[in-house]
C-alpha cells in the first residue's frame, strides 16, 4: 500500500504526513516539535498510528489482517511440518527398536544353541578321553 503524502494520527505527536515508505520502514512528519519519525512498518498501524482518510485506513485494516492470516497459516504449516517429523522419527526409532529387539533374540537363541553344542562336543570329548583311557588300560 503506497502511503507517502498520507495524512497520519499518532497517539502522542499527534497528526503528521508520510514523506517516505520502504518495504518495512515509513517516516513521517510531525509539527516541528516532534519533528520525523521513523516506524516499522505495517506494525505500527497495529499500535499507535492511524490514517486520517477512512477509505486508506480501511485497506490498512485489510492489509494487517491479510499479513496476520498468512502469518498464522505459515505457522501452523511450521507446526504441522514439525509434528509429521516427530512422528517420522517415532516411527523410526520404533523400528529400530523392533530390529534390535529382534537381533537381540536371535542372539540369544545362537547363543543357547552354541552352548548346546559345546555341551555336546564337552560329552563327545570326555567319551574319547574315557576310551582313550580304556584303551590304554587294555594295553597296559
């Protein structure tokens, strides 16, 4: 919205003109006093500033309420996006979970099963060694 040459209200200097707009800043002359300010803007049309002509102040209005809705729709967007990655990474750390829990059993059951073959070979082991021993009191 183009405000230079508008007529503004501020709340403690009073009436002044806008001599200079940018994308975020507007300066405006005050009585001598006060002389230029310099607001951010459109914030301060939230606060302390008002256009004098009612048709501009109306467009102000459409414009704050415009910035303020595409303001919270990219934050519920933020929001939004944030809660799908903590869901992703829920999710991900589940299945890992799952996959550990699952390596951590088959461990268990390689690890029973390795001391049932050692218990088996420890029982083939002493039958030699008992035969051997057979054998040599044979011969003796």
């Amino acid at each position: 919205m183009k405000l230079v040459h508008e007529q503004v209200h501020h709340t403690k200097f009073g009436v002044g003109t806008v001599i200079m707009q940018t994308e975020t800043v507007i300066e405006v002359k005050f009585k001598k006093e006060f002389g230029n300010k310099k607001f951010v803007y459109p914030v301060a049309f939230e606060a302390f500033l008002k256009l004098c002509n009612p048709v501009s102040q109306g467009e102000m209005n459409d414009e704050l309420r415009q910035g303020k809705e595409e303001l919270e729709s990219r934050h519920k967007m933020r929001r939004d996006a944030e809660q799908k990655l903590a869901e992703d990474l829920k999710q991900d750390l589940l299945q890992k979970k799952r996959a550990a829990s699952k390596i951590t059993t088959a461990a268990k059951a390689a690890t029973k099963k390795a001391a049932k073959k050692t218990k088996e070979l420890e029982g083939l082991l002493e039958d030699i060694e008992n035969r051997q021993s057979a054998a040599e009191d044979d011969i003796s």
